[in-house]
C-alpha cells in the first residue's frame, strides 16, 4: 500500500484526491505527518517555493506535481529532473490511480509533451503516447489492451478470446512496442488516458 500526502491549497480538490485514493487502497496521511517515500502530491503553484517542501524533500517523499497542461511547459529541466511525475487534470480517476501506484513502485511519469519539447534529453520511462496513436494498434492489440485494462492475466485473456497464450504474448509485445511503454501497468495507464472507452464492450464494437 503507498503513502501519499496530498499539499493542494483548493479543500474541493484534496477532498475529492482523498476520496480516489483512499477507495483506490492508497493510504492518504496528514501533510504534517512525516512518512519516508512518501508521495507528495503538490499544485502547480507551490512547487515554485523551495521553502514549502524542503521538510518534505527530507524525508525523501517523491514529489508529484499536478498542473494543467499549459502550465507544464513552463517548467524547465532543472525543475523537472527532481520530480518523480506530472500529473494533469485531464486524467480520468482511473488513469491518476495507476499513474501513482507506477510512482509508487519506483517508475516515473511524466507528459509525452514534455520530452518532445527536447529531443536532447531521453524520454522518462513513465513517458505515455498520446491519442494520436491508437491508429497505429491493431483491432486484435486493441481488443488485449481492453482486457488488460479490466486486470486479466495472459492467460486469461487467451481464454476469454479462444486463443493461446503465445499468441496474446506476441500482441502485447507488439502494442507495448507501438504505445511505447515498458510493461502492463504503463500500458493500462496508457488506455486509461488516451481510449476513448478502454472497455473491452468498446473494442467489440469498434470491430
């Protein structure tokens, strides 16, 4: 279960935070509290002040930062490189919930936007393809991805579909290659955000 603290000025916002997480088996603490790898979820606004998270930065919480997407170009590299991710208000429930289980395990996510912005620097492991690519998944990988969502294992979802497990292997590898991510849970993160209706009902009918 991973800790999170959420430093949000709006009650509205931190409120209706709570309430996902806390449904979601995320344990949400005081922001008082001192809690090591904790995840700090901070606005926009208040990363701009070192002084309100030093306390935190020294308990070596992971610092996540939520903003709209305009705002996201307005950082630099210097103020990205500490962050362990950004998130934008335009993420489902859902699409929040794994983005922080992803953090909570180590990995970091971030917008595609902004690695694009430099294509000096390398894109972050967390970094999640935009819309604009499902055109290039296949009705079969899309109809997988769907499963993948509702939490299948591969096999089954070989089940589900009436086809062996190698096979389901060999999509899957082929989407996470396409979508450009590294594993199931980047990959489920990935349709949450960007799907339309990441359901498997979806898939069938769009076949």
């Amino acid at each position: 279960m991973g800790n999170t603290k959420l430093l949000i000025r709006s009650q509205l916002v931190k409120d209706a935070l709570n309430s996902v997480l806390t449904a979601a088996g995320l344990n949400v603490l005081p922001a008082a509290d001192q809690c090591e790898d904790a995840v700090l979820i901070v606005d926009f606004d208040d990363y701009g002040d070192p002084e309100a998270l030093v306390e935190h930065e020294q308990d070596r919480a992971k610092i996540v930062v939520l903003a709209n997407n305009a705002d996201c170009g307005q950082l630099d590299h210097d103020q990205i490189a500490p962050l362990s991710g950004i998130l934008t208000y335009d993420l489902s429930a859902e699409a929040f919930v794994r983005a922080l289980q992803l953090i909570c395990s180590g990995e970091r996510v971030f917008p595609r936007e902004l690695t694009l912005r430099s294509k000096s620097q390398p894109p972050s492991r967390g970094t999640l393809p935009t819309r604009s690519d499902v055109v290039r998944l296949s009705p079969r990988e899309t109809e997988i991805l769907s499963h993948l969502v509702e939490g299948h294992s591969n096999k089954g979802i070989a089940r589900i579909l009436g086809i062996t497990e190698a096979t389901v292997k060999v999509h899957l590898k082929s989407l996470l290659r396409k979508i450009g991510v590294e594993n199931r849970t980047q990959a489920a993160i990935w349709a949450l955000a960007n799907l339309p209706d990441p359901s498997p009902q979806a898939s069938l009918r769009a076949a």
